[in-house]
C-alpha cells in the first residue's frame, strides 16, 4: 500500500503576514485594509506543488472612500505555487488571483515568509 500523504505535509496558506497558516481556506482577506477578499472557495486541488480553487473576488471601490465604498462581486480562479519550508512546515509563497470580469483583471501575490 503507498504512503498517504497528511494535511500536515501539504503546504499551508497564508494570505498575509502574521495571520495563521491555513489548510484549503474558503476564505481570505489579501489587502491589510481590508478591501480585497476572496469568499466561498472551493479548492478543486491542494499538493506538495501547487493548489487551484474558484470563489468570488470582492474589490472595494473606495469610493468615497474605504469606509464608505461598495464591494463588487467577481468570480476569480485562485492559483497558489512556490512552496517554501518555514518553522510552520512549508508555506505558499505565491498567489494568482484571475477574476476576468474584475477591474484587476489577474493579479499575482508574492507572499513574504
């Protein structure tokens, strides 16, 4: 029989610095002010190189201002990639949100260790 692989051996998850690494999220907040986040998350795969998941993207506008904007719905591809070991066992450091209807079109993350 093969050997199975634990959660515990697959990369985690951080969206930003300081926050807790996470196994398969369906959720994250990805800007420090709050006004970038991706919901309802469905990971299709999560391995040792790489994981893909669909969601929705909600960009705030900002306008007036932060406080005050309104958050548009768009559905977006999350691709996460470049699993480094860390204290907490190996991390993503990268991530690509594509929500082509989205203002931002397709946006690629490093994430700092």
């Amino acid at each position: 029989m093969p050997p199975t692989t634990t959660t515990t051996e697959l990369p985690l998850f951080v969206p930003l610095t300081g926050q807790t690494p996470l196994y398969e999220p369906t959720e994250f907040t990805y800007t420090q002010d709050g006004t970038g986040s991706v919901q309802s998350i469905s990971w299709s795969s999560w391995g040792a190189s790489g994981a893909m998941g669909e969601g929705t993207e909600f960009i705030n506008d900002c306008n007036p201002d932060c406080a005050q904007g309104t958050s548009t719905p768009y559905f977006a591809f999350v691709t996460l990639s470049d699993p480094m070991q860390t204290a907490d066992g190996y991390i993503f450091t990268q991530m690509n949100i594509n929500a082509p209807a989205s203002p931002t079109g397709s946006q690629t993350y490093s994430i700092p260790l």
